[in-house]
C-alpha cells in the first residue's frame, strides 16, 4: 500500500545493486539531476524558547478508515558517485544551518530503552544503532544530505589496489576523542577491526566483516594510514562499511569488557557530534554537543533530550501538543505509517509525515537444534501454513507486501508466487494447510504442536504481528502458541540464550542487497542465528555470490540462494515486508530519506529552521 504521503516508497534493491558494482568498479558515471531545492542564504540570530517536555495524558486514539486515492511516484535518482574525493570544504547548507543554531535541549521522542550500547554487538535499530550511533564515526558513510552517495567520515580519501583486494584509507588529521581524549589514528582503526572480526565475538549486523576479512590483517602504516586486506576483491566491501553498526572505537577502551560494552554507555566514548550525558530508564537518554567535532560547525543544537515512549498514543500527545519535534529513530515500523498520516492532518500540517516502504522485514524465527524444531518438517510447516496476506493486513494495515528472503523485487516476487500457487504463497490456502498438516501428522502432531510460547514484544505492530500469528496457527490448527510478551532488549537476550522455541523478529534491513540479510541470518554465530542453522548449498552460495564480481551472475547465485530458502526448513520464516512511519515538525531541516532505516543516525546534519515556511504538500520536505 502506498499513500499521498508515501514520496519515498521506492524499493533500492536495484540501485543499491548498481552502487556495489559501481564502487567497486570505480566507475564515474554522470549524474542525472532530477530535483533542485535553492534555499536563500538568510543568517538570522533568532532567539529560541526553549520547550519542556511534560507528562502527557493518556489519549485515545479513534481510528478511522481514510478512503485515500493510491500511487505509487516513481522517483528517479542521480546516478550514484563512487569514485572517493577528497571532501571540498564546508557546504552551502552549513552555513544556514550554523545561523540557525538551536540554543537548547532539542526535544525528540523513541520507542524503547536503549538495550546493548556496543553497536558490533547488538543488531536492534531501536535499542542499539540509535542510541549509540550518535557518539561515533565511521571510516566512510551514507552522505547524509544525498544518501545513495558513499563518502568519507574518518577517512580523508580511500583507494583499492588494481586486483581489488586492498584498501588504504588515509585519515583526516588532528581529530579527537571526545573530550580531549587524544587523537584518531590508525592504530585505533586496527583495534576496531580487529575487535569486528574477533573469533568466537557475537556479532549481529557486523559480523559482514569476518567472511572477507581476516582477524589481524589490518595494518597501519602510519599514523594516519590503515591498509586493509580482503580475502578476496568483492563489491560489497565498501557499501557495507559505510553503514552505522561500523563505527570505530578508541584503542584506549580495549580493556573494557563486552558486558561493559553493552551495559553502560559511560565506560565507552567516540569522536562523533555527540556525547552521552545520562540515561534514566524508561524516561529518556541525552546527548550534549561535542564542541570539538571535526565537522564544525555541526551538529546544530546544544543537546539533544530523546523521551522513551512505548505507547504510540501517548506519542502521538505529545507530539500535537508540540513537546517534542520528531521521531529520534526516526524511521521505525513502531511510528506505524497510518498514524504518522493521521498525524500529519490532526497537527494542520505541523508535524510531517514520512513513510518509507519495504524497508523492513517481520521473520518467524525457529530454533532449530531442539524440540521440536529440530525436525525441518516441522519448520515447512509452519513456511507453508502461514496466510502472508492475511497476516499483513492485520498487522500492518496492509502496508508493505508478503515476505520474501531478499528484499522485494531482488530475485523474489510475492505476487508472482501466488500466480505460480507456489507453495506457502498459493491463494488457495486450503492446499498449503493440508501440506502443512501431513507434516504435522508425520512429525506426531496430528493435532497440531500444543503449548508453544512466541518470544516477542509488548508494544506497537510487532506485538499485533505476533499475535496475529498465533491466532491464525490456532485457528487453522497449526499450533497453540501464546506470546511471552517483553521489551524489545529482553526479546534479545532471550532470542540469544534460547529461552524460546520461537520469536518474532521485526528487523529492518542495513542495505537493500541481499548480502544484507545473508549477513544477518545465515552467517555463524550471528544474533539472528545464534543456533547455528546452515545447509551445505547456501553455505556455499555464501562464498560465491560474495566473490562474484559480475552483478548478472551474482544475482543468478542470490536466485539459488532464495530457492533452497523457500524450500521452507531453514531457521526463519519470512512474514511481511512492512513499512516504517517518521515524523517531523516542519521546521527540522534537512533529513534525506535514506534507502533504508538503518542508515544516517549521526544527527549531525539537520538544524531548526524558525524561519521555515510550511509546505503546501503532504508529507516532509527537507
């Protein structure tokens, strides 16, 4: 479903596709210009009252059904600029923004506690990657003012040798720790790199590194050189670095223990816009500016107060009483896309909508190495019984589509699979329930799997996803699950020890190529595979699609790859490809949409704009 507001509901698989090969090519294709903004050059002081966040009431929401006309705007990017320069110098727009600056806390709203701090770590958007991304750098990053553009953060410039297989980046001299906690060099980026790619270290999202870098490997050359080796020359190397779970940390915090790491923000420091001032649960975390940011004069306001609100009413209070100025995530399927709309109209167009589409994926997950899914057949059961349609319509308001493995569009077509009837997609569902349940009967569950528990969330969609999904498995007798509700960081822990023989997981995806969730779901030791499932053909694929530089061929792998999945007995069970929902008051310049929610958490390039004139569209404009 797409909408009025829904201007980035474009899927990127396709260019992401373009940009791997791009960069690893080195190719410099010119750039198609689609859209101009020219913003006047003003430099006001502008004094700023500075607003408090108080408790709000309670709301109820009503929900209403909106009749709206659907399409779907096909956006043309500019082709995508890999090549890696030399940054020249400040930008226009910083310079606006420097006359803006906002003197005070400036107030936004989250939907759950920070939960692991240590972003190599933990993989959750909401409990890791936002509350943590703010205080550190990358070596290269998502532009966040032309978000398909890979640029350099801690590095100056970057090369890769003719093979392909070794990259040097050179690093900006004379940046700091924060509060004076000496210089960034090199040796810090091979402690980081080393620390990644540590044997036996639990990695979620960055667990990427390992399959084409060896622990060790890295070399600095001086004091403001890093050499990197690959095992071999691959086009993802340098999209995936640029996300934000590969931050770079201190060589001086090597004492600190992973526990420590995860727990407690304070023993832990970056070189990022921000700093961590304090953390009360379930209340708020706070950020004051790092006066000494190598990218002065960013970021543009004094502090940032995030507020920790699970419940979606009570948000969205607070956001038409004008408490706060917008979703800290921001994009998240927790800021469901139809409230964000609805928001939108009931503020008169204060506070804008923002929805991304297809940016998220909503798995069953199995666990696979005890009873009873140990038993793959009971696994396909549970891949072909599940109504996808059904479930997304419920769920998730029918925003999004039926899940697939790889992002949608990729290799996988949903619409097309139900076409086809094939199985676990057929719009004859009586046909895949009566599969499911010979396999059910086979595996001594004739009458369906007794007393499951679901390990899933207490609040917002994902908690609706999971409840939905037990309703359909009781009703179609499948299984009797009830759902162990918790807060999202809980959900983690106990996914990892095994507490559970099943858990929702609500993931948003860090690039649209498929190496994304290969990474994510099927490497080793990874958090979303903590128990190890693998089949010998998709361990293979692994290596392969990962080593092949031609993106025909690549994709031809990925295709194979998606056929052993949708044999139904891996570990997971795609559900629903859903959509995440941002807002922000009209005023907050300068968020690009990225190309997916995992990417640009830096808050070190939007600014207040009191002078702002309020759109005459629907939806943000930056």
């Amino acid at each position: 479903m797409t909408s009025l507001w829904n201007k980035k509901a474009v899927f990127y698989a396709p260019l992401i596709f373009i940009l791997l090969f791009a960069v690893a090519c080195g190719s410099s294709a010119e750039p198609v210009i689609v859209e101009k903004e020219v913003i006047k050059e003003v430099i006001k002081e502008v004094a700023v009252i500075k607003e408090v966040i108080k408790e709000v009431p309670k709301e109820v929401i009503v929900e209403k059904e909106v009749v709206k006309e659907v399409y779907r705007d096909v956006m043309v990017i500019a082709t995508p600029a890999p090549a890696p320069v030399e940054a020249k110098g400040r930008a226009a727009w910083e310079d606006i923004a420097a006359g803006k600056h906002y003197r005070g806390v400036f107030p936004l709203m989250a939907i759950r506690n920070p939960g692991f701090w240590d972003v190599h770590y933990g993989g959750s958007l909401n409990t890791v990657l936002t509350p943590s991304s703010p205080r550190f750098n990358g070596l290269v990053e998502y532009n966040p003012v032309n978000p398909t553009e890979i640029i350099g953060d801690l590095a100056k410039t970057w090369e890769v040798n003719d093979a392909g297989d070794v990259y040097t980046f050179r690093l900006h001299e004379g940046v700091q720790w924060s509060k004076g906690r000496g210089e960034v060099t090199s040796a810090d980026i091979k402690f980081t790199l080393d620390r990644i790619t540590m044997p036996d270290a639990l990695r979620a999202r960055t667990g990427y590194l390992r399959t084409v870098h060896e622990h060790g490997a890295a070399e600095a050359v001086d004091k403001y050189t890093i050499k990197v080796p690959l095992m071999f020359p691959t086009a993802t190397f340098i999209p995936n670095m640029a996300t934000d779970y590969f931050k770079m940390y201190p060589k001086a915090l090597e004492t600190v223990s992973q526990d420590d790491f995860n727990c407690c923000p304070e023993k832990s420091y970056g070189s990022g816009p921000w700093i961590f001032k304090s953390w009360k649960k379930d209340n708020n975390f706070e950020f004051e500016r790092n006066d000494a940011y190598f990218k002065g004069p960013r970021p543009f306001f004094d502090g940032m107060k995030v507020y920790t609100v699970r419940d979606e009413a009570r948000r969205l209070a607070a956001w038409k009483a004008g408490q706060a100025f917008g979703s800290f995530l921001p994009w998240t399927s927790g800021n469901t896309p139809w409230n964000m709309e609805q928001l939108e109209i009931d503020t008169d167009g204060r506070m804008r909508a923002s929805i991304l589409d297809g940016v998220g994926i909503a798995f069953l997950w199995l666990r696979n190495d005890r009873p009873p899914f140990d038993n793959p057949d009971l696994r396909k059961a549970f891949y072909l019984a599940l109504n996808r349609p059904e479930f997304g319509k419920v769920a998730y308001r029918g925003f999004g589509v039926p899940g697939t493995f790889f992002s949608p569009g990729f290799v996988e077509d949903s619409t097309k699979f139900a076409k086809e009837g094939k199985p676990g997609y057929r719009t004859d569902k009586d046909v895949d329930l009566a599969e499911a349940k010979k396999l059910l009967t086979k595996a001594g569950f004739p009458d369906g799997i007794p007393n499951l528990k679901i390990n899933g969330l207490n609040a917002g969609s994902s908690m609706k996803a999971a409840e939905q999904v037990a309703a359909q498995f009781r009703r179609d007798g499948i299984a009797d699950i009830t759902l162990d509700a918790v807060d999202l960081a809980t959900m983690y822990v106990k996914m990892r020890d095994g507490n559970h023989s099943m858990s929702l997981v609500n993931t948003g995806i860090i690039i649209t190529d498929p190496g994304d969730i290969i990474n994510q779901f099927f490497l080793q030791d990874v958090l979303r595979n903590p128990h190890n499932w693998n089949d010998p053909r998709t361990d293979k694929l692994m290596v392969d699609q990962n080593m092949e530089q031609d993106p025909t061929k690549r994709r031809e792998l990925i295709k194979q790859f998606a056929d052993v999945l949708h044999e139904g007995e891996s570990h997971i069970v795609p559900l629903w490809w859903n959509s995440s929902g941002a807002t922000f008051d009209y005023r907050l310049r300068n968020w690009h949409a990225p190309m997916t929610v995992q990417l640009v958490h830096k808050w070190d390039h939007v600014y207040w704009d009191p002078d702002a004139k309020m759109p005459t569209t629907p939806g943000y404009h930056p």
